[in-house]
C-alpha cells in the first residue's frame, strides 16, 4: 500500500481528511520545535545566573523588571519572525537585500559572540553534571557536547532537534516548580510589585531583554521554521502564534525560577556568593535541590549549544546550502567551542566582555534591518500589508536595544582604557 492509496475499510471522507491532518500535525510538530528552540535558546546557564543575581538584589521587586521585559520581548520578536516567515528569508539574506554587504556584516557579528558564548554553554552543562553526579565539568562538558553532536547526526536531525528541546524545556519548568513550591515565596508581594513596584531598575529591565532575545536567540526560532517549510503570508497566524509562545515560555520559567529562589531569599538564607543558584536550590530542598540544580543547569546549557549552534551556522549558509555542510559545520562549531573549555577550563572573561559587546550590537542592528524590511521593503514581503501598529511598538522597543548596545560595548571599552 502506497501513502497515496486509501487503507482497507476507509471511507472518502478519510482519504481526503487523512493528508490534511498529518500536515496539520507536522506544522503543530514544527511549531512547537521552533518555539521550545527559541526559549531553551534563551534558558542557558546565563539565564539562571540573571535571575539569580536580580531576584538576590531586589527581592519582590524584580517582578516588575520581569513583567515589562516580557512585553518588551513579544513586540520584537513579534516584528523578527513576521519579517522572516513572511518574507521566506533568512535575516542575513534580508540585510544583504537591503544593502549588499550588510547581512554579512551581520553574520560576522554573531558568528563571533556565537563561538565565545557556546564556550560558556559547554562550561554550564560541565558545571551541570558536576552538580548532578559529580563528575568532573571538564568531562561533563565533553560528553554533553557529545551528545549535542549525536542529536545533529541522526537520521531525522530536524525531528531530533524539536523532541529533545522539547522534553527538556519541559523537565526544566517542572523541576524549578517543585524547587520554588517547597521554599515557599511570597507570591501575593510579587504579584503587587508587577503593578506597583517598590523599587524600578532599569539594569534589570535591559538585561532580561538582551538576555532574552539578544545575539542569536531572537532569530532561532524563526529560522527554524523557514528550514521545517513553514513561510510565506498564508502562514502569518502560524508564525505569530509561535512568536508570542516562544517568548511566553521563557518567561514562564523566568518567573518559576524568580520564586524559587525568592522563597529562599526571603527566609533569611545566605546564599553562597560564588553560587548563589545553587546554593538557593539546595537550601529550599537539602542534597535533592543540589542535584535538581545540576539538572536544570544541565538542561539549560545543552539546549543552549544546541541552539546556538543551529542558528549561527544558519548565518554563515543560504538555504541552498546542502543539508550534509550544514551538519558539518554544527559539529564542526560544536568542537571548536568544547576544546576552548576543555583546553582553558573556563570561558575567558575578556573574550566574554566582547562577546557581550558584539551580541548587543546585533541587537539593534539585526532588529533594524528588519524593521526596516517591514516598513520600506513591503516588496520582499509577496504583498502582506504590514500592521502599521506592529511596527510602531517594533520601533519603540528598538530604542531599548540602542541603549543595550551602547551599555554592552562599554565594558569592552573600559577593559582596555
């Protein structure tokens, strides 16, 4: 029997139905990949240290920074995916439509802050396994960064990439719940402080958005959809919808993990100032919070690899470029990043400081060409009409990026005065 052919005992009704229902649940199949890609992306070991470090220094008050963050986060993620789904194109391919040139000036930006940040992520899921079976992070590294690369050399890779971010951006959000129920926050004063804070920082504000959609993470999910086949205008209702989950899931574990560890901090518990995380889990849940840690930490880092690495070597091709290469040049990314931990032992704080730099410049420059496409270069987009309120809030949460730009390149200036 051929996939054509009808099976024994169906109706017309199910020849004709059957087709469509298996598209129906191979885009849902890819959305949800796309989606999980995007907030496993922005969920690395970085992720947690933020939440951490603002949840320690302004208690109930970070749920403000948290709420607007979010919003902020939607309305450009929002103006990136539709550009991109719309369009058909990669944001690099836009840029150099643009102006020749200038998507790989792009590129080159995150090509750089993409190779020093997967050091860091390899180092996380290191610091993972030590957390979670003592092994040496040196070694869990290695292996984590071995099981990356297993996942880019199966069969169905694509298949492979959206069931393990799935499964473990799911692991993540219930192990930090059972985390933030037993230290026992005080959700009613955070609540309060979403509407009425007791204290505001900007700081906060700006790093969870650079820290949410900055260097390549805006763009993971939305390229992922472009390779599963998933554009064009007929799909806009597609693509918004993965737009706003995407971002909503980070943020749903941006708040889990904001309680967790308020709970802790809100008994009175000192945190160990070298790991604060940690120790906060392990004070809400004694030897089992420690190795819960170790998981989510580890979850956090390999999705994160995984993630930069798909999406900065879908900066560096074009879509014609065949699937073998691209599963070259992920392994090939994956190794390089792994041998500058394993050789260095930890992400050099300097090359950090830069990496840091060349991500907030991405900021603001990617998310303008975009925008730029979506107000001036209606002709890429096979005649949508554009919402003009859309990119109104695009622009206005563009200025932030600006100002995320000018505060990441400071320090790399400061370094070397």
């Amino acid at each position: 029997m051929t996939d054509t052919e009808p099976a024994r005992g169906s109706t017309a009704s199910d020849e004709h139905t059957t087709p469509r229902t298996k598209m129906a649940s191979s885009t849902r199949s890819t959305l949800l990949g796309a989606m999980f890609l995007m907030a496993t992306s922005a969920i690395g070991p970085g992720f947690i240290t933020q939440t951490t470090t603002f949840t320690v220094q302004l208690g109930v008050a970070f749920a403000f920074a948290i709420g607007v963050s979010i919003l902020v986060d939607i309305a450009l993620q929002l103006n990136v995916w539709r550009v991109i789904g719309v369009s058909g194109r990669r944001a690099q391919e836009l840029g150099n439509l643009v102006l020749p040139g200038l998507g790989w000036a792009m590129a080159a930006l995150l090509l750089v802050g993409g190779l020093v940040f997967n050091v860091g992520n390899v180092a996380g899921a290191g610091l993972g396994t030590d957390a979670a079976l003592g092994l040496d992070p040196r070694i869990g590294g290695a292996l984590s960064a071995a099981i990356a690369i297993a996942v880019f050399l199966s069969k169905r890779a694509g298949v492979a990439i959206d069931r393990i971010v799935v499964v473990l951006g799911l692991i993540m959000i219930a192990l930090t719940s059972f985390i933030a129920v037993r230290s026992g926050p005080p959700v009613g004063e955070a609540l309060r402080n979403v509407v009425l804070p007791e204290q505001v920082s900007f700081l906060a504000i700006t790093t969870l958005i650079g820290g949410t959609i900055g260097g390549y993470i805006v763009y993971a999910g939305a390229h992922r959809l472009l390779d599963s086949g998933v554009s064009g205008p007929d799909n806009v209702g597609t693509i918004t919808r993965g737009a706003v989950t995407g971002i909503l899931l980070t943020g749903v574990m941006r708040i889990i993990l904001f309680l967790a560890i308020l709970g802790v901090v809100s008994s009175g518990a000192d945190l160990d100032p070298d790991s604060q995380a940690a120790s906060a889990f392990q004070a809400a849940a004694g030897e089992v919070g420690l190795r819960v840690f170790g998981v989510v930490l580890w979850a956090a880092a390999i999705t994160s690899v995984i993630g930069a690495s798909y999406t900065t070597v879908t900066f560096v091709t074009t879509q014609r470029t065949s699937e073998r290469r691209r599963t070259v040049l992920v392994c090939a990314f994956i190794v390089l990043t792994t041998f500058v931990y394993v050789v260095v032992g930890a992400a050099p704080a300097t090359l950090l400081v830069f990496a840091g730099a060349f991500n907030g410049l991405l900021l603001p420059f990617g998310i303008g060409v975009l925008l730029w496409v979506g107000t001036r270069r209606t002709d890429l987009l096979h005649g949508y009409s554009y919402p003009s309120w859309l990119l109104g809030i695009g622009w206005v949460a563009w200025l932030l990026t600006v100002y995320l730009a000018v505060n990441s390149v400071r320090p790399a200036i400061d370094l070397f005065a």
